[in-house]
C-alpha cells in the first residue's frame, strides 16, 4: 500500500509542470487574443473606450492641503478674507478667521463596454477632511476696547484685558488664545451661532471649532453613458454624458465654511445634475508599437438644480451686542439680526459650471508622460433668501462666481503587455491662477485600473 502511494505522488509530482504550463498556456492565449483584438480598435488618448465586452474597476487615491485662496482681484490671500470693521487704513477691530485643513479622497469607478464605441460606467466619491476654524483677534483699538468693556461689564460679561494688547491696539502673540477666545464668547451676543464653546483647547491652535469627517464620508454619485462617436488612425471624438445624485450631505448650517459659522463642508451639491463632456484626440506622430504622441482637448459643462437649505439657528443679538454692533457694524453688513429666520429654509441653486483642458501625452512601449493645463468655471449660486442673509453671504466672498487655472503632470504604465491587466497612473496638479476659489497644494493622484474581459 505504502508502495503505490509513492507511485502516485511520483506520477502527480511529474504531471505538475505540465498542468502550470497548460494553465499559463491558456492564460497567455486567453489575453493575447484580447490585446490583438483591443490592438485593432487603434485606442489611444482621453476618447478611448472600453472594448465591448470588458468590465472595468478604477481606484483613483487623491490627497491635498488648502494653502491660501484667490480672492476677486486674484490675490493670493488667506483661505476666507479677515473681517474689519472701521476704516479699512486704521480700523477698529480686525478678525481672522484662522482657517486651515486638508483632505483628500477616493474615487471608485466601474464601467463595461456595451459595444466598441459605448461605455456605462458609475462613479462612487468619497471623501476625508481635517478643517480647523481657529479665530485670531488680530486687533481691538484701545477706545473701542474701552467701549466694549462699559458694554460688557454693564452685562456682566468679562472685560477684554488691557495687557492682550500693545498701545497701538495689536494683539500680542502671548495672549492672542485668551483675546480670541473672550470675543469667540462674546459672538452670541452679537447674533452669531457660537464659534467656540468650553474652556480648554489645543494651545497651538487656539480656541474655535474643528470639523473632521473621522473617515470616509459619501459625496455625489454620478452615472452616464460615454460614446466615442468618430475614431480614425488620426484623430478620434467622443462625448459622455452624465447624471449627478444628491447623495452627499451638506455641512451643518451651524458650522459652514461658505457661511463663515464653522469650519464645516459640504459633501456635495445637496442637488440633482446633468453634465457632459466632449473630448478630442489627434494623433500627431506614432511609430509602430513604439512610441505615440498625442494632442488631447477635453470640454466640460455641468447644472445643478434647485434645493432647499436650512438657515444657521441665529441668536437674538443682546442689547450691550447691539450697542457694540452700532459701534462696529452700523450698517450690519456682518451681524444683521436674523433670528427670526432660525428654524426655516431658503433656495439654493448651484447652477452652472464649466472646464476646459488642453494637454500632451507621450507613449514609450509601456510607458506614458504628459502635461495638462486646465480652466475651471463656477457661477455665483443663486440663493431666494431674506436680504439680509443673502447680503452677509456675499460679504463673507465665500459663494462668489469664480474660476481657477490649474496645470497638471502626469505618469503611468501600462502592464498589459506582460499580462497584468492593471493600469498604474499619477498625478500632480497646481493652481496657478484664478479668482475667488481656494488654492490646494500638495495635490497628488494615484489610479489604478483594473480590467476583466468578459468575451
């Protein structure tokens, strides 16, 4: 017995090479006929589609920190303006809003070809974000100071201390955390949500608010259908088209960027979209399997449409507030009273935004490189709003019309050729211009895409 287990092992152990070979054999055989077939379609450039038949998943990793914003006169400045009051040489009190905090994403993507020429596909964002609002009261002039104290002390709230500041009214870097957090105590009494609540806090951030997504959080999940219309050995047309579902969730109205109460964001639109794009390839040089140089242009419109958000749960400004705002913010510009608007709704529309990018791709064997400048567009969003929140939003410059020039370089291989469906490409995208949108750095991208023939 013993005897014929030996012969049996040796006769499988003999069989083995043979089977792996056969395996690989099919393997091989299996994806070069697919890389003849998708050979023959003469893909190339942003207007490619997937072969009929072929299943797609794309994993696409991006990180970035915000430095800075461009403001409407496209200068760089901090991420929202500081707020001033009094004559913009020599003012009053001056407020930054100390804001700062990155984040990054992942998009995961899965599309088929339903015939050569026509892809579906469906796009599932995600997103993570650390975003610190830590005010700063930069400056409080001595005879304001000396008002606001009456004020204050006539309501029983603490006083501003005199040695937070020098004689000019400049907050001093020793006490910048406890001037900041006696005026953050002071903003519902001003008919602002609160900005900061408690007594203790990070000492080199200072008192305020943070908004941590604590992982992953859903943004807006878009959907279409893409069409490569014209491919020829020389230039090649396609256009997708696309629907956007509100599945992201808006930031707490209490804790907004784009309303200056919180350093909050938005996860999305909060509306349905439509969109496309149309992309062009031409073929300037191409040798053989060898190397190919491609020009590529890519045009982008999307609309969103109306919906519904919830105002900020303003308090009642008191009345040593309202003596302060008459010094401060007669025209109540910043600190309108909108505390009867707490617990309603208003229309938002985002509305319309726009791209363009031109760009240059270099194919060597397995290998790509290229360049890409881009612009951008977003319209103002139209807001049906009291006239006094709709007055403080654009104030704040935080919901403005806008558009950002960006310029992209790029990387990948392709590892088909040795029988690794996958795709590896990176990204590195600058701002390098715009107006009144914020400026990311350190802004990486990294795709994988993965394929699997289903013929």
């Amino acid at each position: 017995m013993r005897s014929c287990r030996w012969v049996m092992f040796l006769v499988l152990l003999q069989a083995t090479p043979a089977v792996a070979q056969s395996a690989w054999e099919t393997y091989s055989g299996y994806m070069d006929g697919w890389m003849e077939r998708a050979g023959d379609l003469d893909l190339y450039g942003v207007t490619a589609q997937l072969p009929q038949g072929v299943f797609s998943m794309k994993y696409e990793w991006n990180t970035r920190t915000a430095d800075g914003r461009y403001n409407n006169h496209r200068d760089r400045t901090a991420m929202v303006e500081p707020i001033t009051f009094g004559e913009e040489e020599n003012p009053l009190l001056v407020l930054d809003l100390g804001v700062s905090g990155g984040g990054g994403g992942v998009t995961m993507q899965f599309a088929y070809g339903i015939t050569d020429p026509l892809d579906f596909y469906f796009e599932l964002p995600m997103q993570y974000a650390n975003v610190q609002m830590r005010p700063k009261l930069t400056k409080l002039d001595p005879s304001a100071r000396t008002m606001i104290n009456a004020y204050a002390s006539a309501a029983g709230y603490p006083q501003a201390e005199a040695d937070w500041f020098n004689a000019s009214g400049q907050t001093t870097d020793r006490y910048m955390n406890e001037a900041a957090a006696w005026f953050l105590g002071y903003l519902p009494r001003l008919g602002r949500p609160a900005m900061y609540v408690g007594d203790t806090y990070p000492e080199d951030l200072g008192p305020g608010k943070e908004y941590n997504t604590n992982g992953w959080v859903l943004g807006d999940i878009n959907l279409g259908l893409s069409w490569n219309y014209k491919r020829s050995s020389r230039w090649s047309g396609a256009l997708t088209g696309r629907v956007y579902l509100p599945t992201g969730s808006m930031a707490n109205p209490n804790s907004s960027l784009t309303l200056g109460t919180g350093p909050g964001l938005d996860r999305g639109t909060g509306s349905f979209g439509v969109g496309f794009t149309k992309g062009y390839d031409v073929r300037v040089f191409k040798y053989e399997h060898w190397v190919d140089i491609i020009l590529s242009a890519e045009f982008t419109g999307g609309y969103f449409f109306k919906s519904k958000r919830r105002y900020p749960d303003f308090p009642k400004p008191t009345t040593d507030g309202n003596q302060l705002l008459d010094l401060l913010d007669a025209e109540r510009l910043y600190f309108p009273d909108m505390s009867d608007l707490t617990g309603g709704s208003y229309e938002y529309t985002p509305g319309v935004g726009l791209a363009a990018s031109f760009g240059v791709s270099v194919a060597v064997l397995m290998f790509d490189v290229g360049a890409t400048v881009g612009y951008r567009f977003f319209q103002e969003p139209e807001l049906n709003a009291d006239w006094r929140f709709e007055r403080m939003v654009k104030n704040l410059e935080m919901q403005a019309a806008g558009h950002t020039e960006i310029l992209r370089l790029a990387a990948g291989v392709n590892l088909l050729p040795l029988y690794i469906p996958l795709r590896i490409h990176y990204q590195f995208e600058k701002a390098i211009g715009g107006r009144n949108t914020l400026i990311f750095t350190d802004n990486h991208w990294i795709t994988v895409q993965g394929y699997i023939p289903t013929f």
